[in-house]
C-alpha cells in the first residue's frame, strides 16, 4: 500500500495567470538580480504540481546558473533545495539527501528559521521513503516547532499527515489512525479539501492493516472521487493501486487485477518512477 501526503495538482488558473505575468517580467528585466526571484517562483509553482518536473528543472538550472554567474552563495543553495525536492519527487533519494542537507547546514549558519524549517520537511520526507524513520520524525518534530514559532500554523496539518505515515510504516497502527485523524481535522478547520482528502488514503491504508476493508473502501473511493475530479493522476493511480490491494485481502483478485492494471496505465506516464 502506498502513502501519500502533499499531494499533485493540476497548475491553478490563479497560478497560470501568474506564470504568464512573470514569464512576461522576464523578458523585459535588465538586472539579472531581480530574474533570481522569479526563476524561483516558476520553478517552484511547476514543482508543486509534481508532475511537470521537466519543466521545474529547467527554472532551477536557469535560477542555479544565474547564481554561479552572480557568485551569490544565497541564491546557489536555493536552487540546490530546488534539486533536493527534485529528486525526491523522481525517487533519487541519495541525491535529495545530499541537496537537502547541504541546504539545512547552509541557512543554519545563517541563522534562517524558515529556510531551515522547509529543509526538514522534505528531509522527513525522504528519510521516511528510506525506511529511517527515527530521523524523519525528529526532522517533522523541529519543523513543527518552527512552524509554530512563526506563525505558520497551516503548514502543521501537513507534517502531523508525515508522522502518521511514518507511524504507520512503523506498523504503530493505533498512532497512525489518531495522527491521521488529527491531521484531517485541522485541514477541515482550514477548509483545504485537498489535505482531507489526502489523508483519507491514509487512513484507508490503516483500515486495511486492521482488516476494516469497508471503512478502507469507502476512505479509498472518497479520495480516489476528488483526485478524478480535480484531473490529479498520480493521486489517482495511488489511489487504484491502494484499490487493488484492498481486493486482494478480500481474494478479489479480478478486481484487484482490473485496479491494478489501471493504475499501472496510470503511472506509466508519469515522471516518478517508484
């Protein structure tokens, strides 16, 4: 069964609007410290739909050669975090922990509580893929205390989502389920849909693990529903993958075989290749 947490999603029409307003800032700017930020904001919004990551890359090595040309050490480690959460999406997780620690050492030294806070959230990230989970969780434990300390309260139902999915790889099931529960609550508060529904694969995952395969089915379908909605395919192959599982421990395996070979269509086009 496959987790998941900041989920795909297709590029808003708010965003693309702004994509067109600072691709057109680009072609009338002089200084090329002010193409820095932009670079940044292009890659990361390509880099949030975890899908078009061809085209992230092609901002992060823009906004990366920039900085090299610039000698500005500021703006080469942004595009560095830029890489780390690249291989993350891709499955390269040697790479993202060398991007990504070097990164967290940098804005350390710095003294840059938000920079250090977004490293170790996606070093959680990945050192939950890498089975590490002692260290993911003390990476989600220190960026929720960040977090709070600045006042980011809506990044916190996000990193409560992680340490209910690395309870749950640690087959701590009961934690999992409270974490996950906490974490759709406060999404719900927020009115973010997208974070709810994340967390229902979530859950769905832990109900199977306990055998509760009709509460499982319908957290899988609700998730499964908004992701078709919203056009999310990757959610949408995680989702059928989680399906065909479910059918599995029910010895559906027709079902499960259906699901199975969707998903796999699926995933297919996709970039990541996990």
């Amino acid at each position: 069964m496959f987790t998941t947490q900041a989920c795909s999603q297709a590029i808003s029409e708010i965003d693309r609007k702004r994509l067109d307003s600072l691709k057109q800032m680009l072609t009338g700017l002089a200084q090329d410290t002010n193409r820095l930020s932009i670079y940044r904001q292009i890659c990361w919004i390509y880099l949030n739909t975890q899908t078009e990551l061809d085209t992230a890359r092609h901002y992060a090595d823009s906004l990366h050669l920039l900085a090299k040309k610039l000698n500005n050490e500021y703006w080469i480690q942004r595009s560095g975090f830029f890489y780390g959460v690249l291989a993350r999406f891709e499955g390269n997780y040697p790479d993202a922990l060398r991007y990504l620690n070097e990164n967290l050492r940098y804005f350390q030294n710095k003294g840059d509580s938000n920079r250090v806070s977004v490293a170790l959230f996606q070093l959680a990230n990945v050192f939950d893929k890498m089975g590490n989970f002692a260290a993911a969780l003390s990476c989600y434990y220190r960026h929720i205390a960040i977090e709070k300390q600045l006042g980011f309260y809506e990044s916190v139902p996000n990193a409560r989502t992680g340490i209910g999915n690395v309870f749950f790889e640690a087959r701590k099931y009961s934690h999992a389920v409270e974490t996950y529960k906490e974490a759709a609550g406060i999404y719900d508060s927020l009115g973010d849909s997208s974070g709810k529904y994340t967390v229902f694969t979530n859950l769905g995952n832990v109900y199977i693990k306990i055998e509760k395969f009709d509460i499982a089915r319908q957290c899988y379908n609700n998730s499964l529903a908004y992701a078709i909605k919203n056009k999310l395919p990757d959610r949408i192959a995680l989702n059928v993958a989680n399906l065909a599982f479910l059918f599995d421990g029910l010895k559906k395996y027709d079902s499960a075989l259906m699901y199975r070979l969707w998903g796999l269509d699926i995933s297919k086009k996709l970039p990541s290749k996990e």
